[in-house]
C-alpha cells in the first residue's frame, strides 16, 4: 500500500521588526519509541511482542517556549520516519506534548508524550517516548471468516490486516470485552471473555485439537510471531532499533546500507545468553606468565571501567563476541563485513573524505587535530572511543585504554590471519585522520574494540 506524504515547512515570523533578533535552532525528530506489549502468559516463549505498531497517519506534536511561552507545532507521521521531522525554533528551553487520543477501541495505537529539552547551536535529536494504556488484540484469519468484538451494547466488526492474515483491534486498558469469532468453513461461532490490561498483546488462533477432526475447534491464546505477520509488502524503514536488553539505538540509511547510529552496547547475544563483564584486571609483575584464560570466551569491557560511559561510547568487545554464532547485535542485524565497511566508506567518498562525514562534530567527542574536518554529514556519528589492548613489553604486560578522543576503531565480521595467541582474528577498521583496515597479526595481542551493526540484507 503506497503512501503519500505532504511535507509542511513551517516558518515562524515576527510581527516587530523591531524586535530583536534571537538566534535559531533545529529540532529533529527522529522516531517514536513505545514500551514493549508483552504477551500475557508468564511462560511464552517470548517476552515481547514483534508487532509494529499502526498509528495514525498524522499526528501533530505542540512545543512550548518556557520562557515566552510562545507555541508552535510539528505535523509528523508516526508510522513512518525514514525522512526526518525538522523545525527552526529560537533557541531556549522547551516543552513538548502529543495526545493522540481514542475511544474504546482504535484501528490505531493512541498515545501521550511529554518531555522537555533545551535547543542550543547543535541541532537537538529526539527519539520520542511514548507512553498507551491499549492493549492489542490479534486474531489468525487463516480459519476464520469475520470477529466481532463487544462491550456492553456496543460492538464493532474487527478489521483485516494489509495481507489478510490477521483480525485486529487497540483495546483501552481495564475493559471487559467478549470476542465472537466466526469459523470459515461451517460459520460456527466461538466466543471468548477477556478482561483487558494495558501494553499486552493478546493472540488468538482457531485449532482442530485433533487431526481430521473438524467437528471441534478451539479458540486457543498464543504467543504472537512476527514472522507470521505481513501488513504491508514492504516495512517503512525505522530510524530505531532495539536490542534484545531493550536499549534504543539510532538508526541510518547512507546509501543502501542500514547502520545503526551509535556503538553497540549489549552485554547479552540475541538468544538471551550473556556475556563475560571484564573488570579492571590485577597488576601483573616481572616475570609472571601470561594466563589465557584471561580473555578466552566472549567478554566485554566498560570503557574505564564505568558503565556510566556506556551512552554515547558503547562497549568494548573481544574478538571471541565477534564470532560467536550466536550474534550480539539486535536479532536480524548482522557485525559488518570488511566489504559492508568498504561500500560505506567508498560511497562517502574514500578512506579519506569518509572519516569527516562519518564523524561526530559537536567538539565533545574528538581531539584536535583528529576533529578537523568532522561534519557528521552522514549521521553515521563515530566518536572516538578508543579500544582496549593488552600486550607483553618484557618483563611486563602492558595494558591499558588507548586513544579516547583520538581513534574510533569497529570489529568487523571477516577474518584475517591467525597468531599463535589467536586463532582467528577479525579484520578491525580504524578512524583517526582517514579510515584504515586492519587485524592483529602479533602474537599475545589481546584488544577490545567497539561493534556498529549492519541490517541484514
């Protein structure tokens, strides 16, 4: 289903010239964020729901200046940020709501948002948090012919999804509700009693118990797979992405690669296994032996040692995380490969216009001269976190946080040569003036560097 969008620019003019002139600053918006629905069973195979929300094609959000008191509005749609949402305000201190509110139930998610920042010269990025007291509603069609929905004496006939796979519906929270659900073949009914809470995804299915026994149906709740959902033949792109801890990244489209804007932060794989923390390691004296057992398996450093550091600057991971099969960026991302690096730093140019573009440039997170350049055209975002190493200068091991402010370095999925004190070792890519590839090719060189993640294709 094709969508048209209209574009509103909206500009703000004084009614006194003689006013003075105050300097401006641009808000951005670059996606809206909702708590998980969680399934209602405690022993569903998952803990949330992988339904992509269907909201309301436009909803307009309302900023307050706190100072003047001054108001103006942003028209955006929620269902799609794959161009962001942009507004010149003067620059302050601001509120900002939205109450896309509904009745009993809603073919769309209503929400509230609120929150306040302050615009300053940098453009102010806002990821939305949204808040609902809905609950969602999900029937299979595949052996249903209609479902219609009851509370007291009013009713509702539930609508299909794009695909015509499923019957849905948003629920406000603390409902009774009854369900009658119309079987396809012999037109039996079945009905269904369900006090509704909120941020839950309740799923129905129709089921024979018994093979070839079509003289008894169950309607069965279960868990909801995304896999099974299709509501449009293609999925509006989201500059969002959740790992599987829940922690919100950013996300980009450079080309016609998808990247998350920031480093990856998640200390568990995609199946829910965690990862080793590293702590701060004890001193070693002349003369001890390096212990391997140090850095086998996969684990990950705080950079400094603090998790305080892990937003904006991520983790640092071994090489043992990068190939592990169980993959640690967000389920259906991917570590990229040395040609998924080299297609991005090629369409921005070559390894040394990319590293400008790619870089963030707010002057927080690089050192001159490592910041010369650095316009973050891309929203790529690198900020120069540095890596962790450890290595033998006899009689002692040296280890230590390197280059904060100075390098960016990333693991990449593909493998170079192995040493004696690494099996395999993964092709790293490194940012300081220009972009470089490398791998480790010294024996007892033990390093722990950030991931940025890659949309599977």
């Amino acid at each position: 289903m094709k969508r048209v969008f209209i574009i509103l620019i909206i500009v703000i003019v004084s009614c006194n010239p003689f006013e003075e002139e105050k300097p401006i600053g641009m808000v951005v918006l670059r996606g809206l964020n909702l708590n998980s629905f969680d399934h209602p069973s405690p022993n569903s195979r998952t803990t949330s729901s992988e339904w992509a929300h269907l909201f309301r094609a436009q909803e307009t959000l309302e900023f307050q200046n706190l100072a003047s008191g001054e108001i103006s509005y942003l028209d955006f749609d929620p269902n799609n940020f794959s161009q962001a949402y942009q507004l010149q305000l003067p620059q302050g201190e601001y509120s900002f709501q939205l109450n896309a509110d509904g009745e009993i139930w809603e073919d769309y998610l209503p929400f509230t948002i609120n929150g306040q920042f302050v615009l300053g010269n940098e453009d102010n990025d806002i990821i939305l948090e949204g808040d609902t007291d809905y609950a969602l509603l999900t029937i299979s069609a595949e052996l249903a012919e209609s479902v219609l929905i009851r509370n007291g004496d009013s009713n509702k006939e539930l609508p299909l999804s794009a695909d015509s796979k499923y019957f849905y519906q948003y629920v406000r929270s603390d409902q009774t509700i009854e369900l009658e659900v119309t079987e396809r073949y012999e037109s039996s009914i079945l009905s269904e009693q369900l006090e509704v809470q909120g941020n839950i995804h309740y799923h129905f299915t129709l089921s024979y118990p018994e093979a070839g026994n079509v003289n008894f149906l169950e309607l069965i709740m279960r868990d909801f797979d995304y896999e099974d959902f299709g509501r449009e033949v293609e999925r509006p792109f989201n500059s969002i992405v959740r790992d599987v801890e829940g922690n919100v990244y950013k996300v980009v489209k450079i080309g016609n690669q998808i990247w998350m804007a920031e480093n990856l932060r998640s200390s568990t794989f995609c199946n829910g296994d965690e990862l080793r923390k590293k702590d701060r390691l004890p001193d070693r004296n002349p003369g001890d032996p390096f212990v391997q057992r140090d850095h086998s398996g996969p684990a990950y450093f705080h950079v400094d040692y603090n998790p305080d550091n892990d937003e904006p600057f991520g983790l640092l991971y071994n090489d043992w995380v990068v190939i592990d099969e169980r993959g640690v960026c967000p389920c259906d991302w991917d570590i990229p490969t040395q040609e998924d690096w080299e297609e991005l730093i090629s369409f921005l140019g070559g390894e040394v216009e990319a590293g400008g573009k790619m870089k963030n440039s707010s002057g927080d997170y690089w050192l001159p001269p490592f910041s010369d350049g650095a316009t973050n055209s891309s929203r790529f975002n690198a900020i120069g976190t540095g890596y962790f190493m450890e290595y033998p200068v006899d009689p002692f091991y040296q280890r230590s946080f390197y280059n904060v402010f100075e390098t960016a370095s990333w693991w990449s999925s593909t493998l170079g040569e192995p040493t004696s004190a690494n099996e395999v070792q993964p092709v790293f890519v490194s940012m300081r003036e220009q972009v470089t590839f490398s791998s480790s090719n010294l024996d007892e060189f033990f390093d722990y560097r950030s991931i940025r993640c890659i949309k599977k294709n």
